[in-house]
C-alpha cells in the first residue's frame, strides 16, 4: 500500500474486525476520511444505522447488494454505487449466493463509535436516550 507522508494508519486505530455478518479492513486513511473493503456473507446484513458526523461513498464490486438508503431501496451490482450522507439511515444486505464485496470510502469525522444502530439482527442496536 502506498502512503502518503503524515497519513500511516495510527496504531490505536483498527485496521480490521470480524462482525456477525462478514468482516471489514481497513485499507486506508487520512485527515477526514477512511477507505475501508465490506464483505458481507450471503444471506445476511448490517445494521440499519446513521452516523452524525460522516457521510459514505459504496461502490460494489463483487456479488449482489441490496441497499436501504432513506425510504429508498437500490439493487447494486458490480462497478455500481451510492452515495449516503450522514444522518440518512441505511443498511446493506447481501441477497445473492456469493460474497458481496463493497468498497467503502467515508468522508468526515470518520470513527467507529459514530454509529448509531435503529435496528440489529445481532442484538446491536443503540438504546434510546
């Protein structure tokens, strides 16, 4: 990976993780953005969420996704995208047989605790205050 001067990933900062329905790494970062690669296994998908700080950029590029943006619902394939700016709540799921692949480029105050989870099949989601 090539990196800019300044920008190395920090070594507090995780650069991946496992979650109940695939996994996620970090590719690269930056002041005001993060570039992560999504995969989600068939069958399953993230949280209905927003974030108050950070808008995101998915573009997919294997398998099949299924995208709730708002009151909107799009089917992406490969090479195709959407764009969800913050404070908008949205999902991805994976309806197809094979792995869904997704990049995933944030812009923003980019960190992992600016989730806010509406609903979870995981038994995730955010209390109420």
């Amino acid at each position: 990976m090539i990196r800019l001067e300044g920008h190395a990933i920090p070594a507090h900062e995780p650069t991946s993780d496992e979650r109940p329905w695939g996994a996620w790494e970090l590719l690269g970062m930056g002041p005001n953005y993060k570039v992560k690669r999504l995969v989600i296994r068939p069958g399953h998908r993230l949280s209905l969420q927003y974030h108050h700080h950070r808008s995101e950029h998915w573009v997919v590029v294997q398998g099949e996704a299924l995208v709730q943006r708002g009151d909107e619902t799009l089917h992406l394939k490969p090479d195709e995208g959407c764009y969800i700016p913050a404070r908008v709540a949205h999902r991805v799921a994976n309806p197809g047989p094979e792995l869904l692949v997704i990049v995933e480029v944030q812009f923003g105050h980019c960190r992992e605790d600016d989730i806010v989870r509406i609903e979870d099949d995981y038994g995730r989601a955010t209390p109420a205050r």
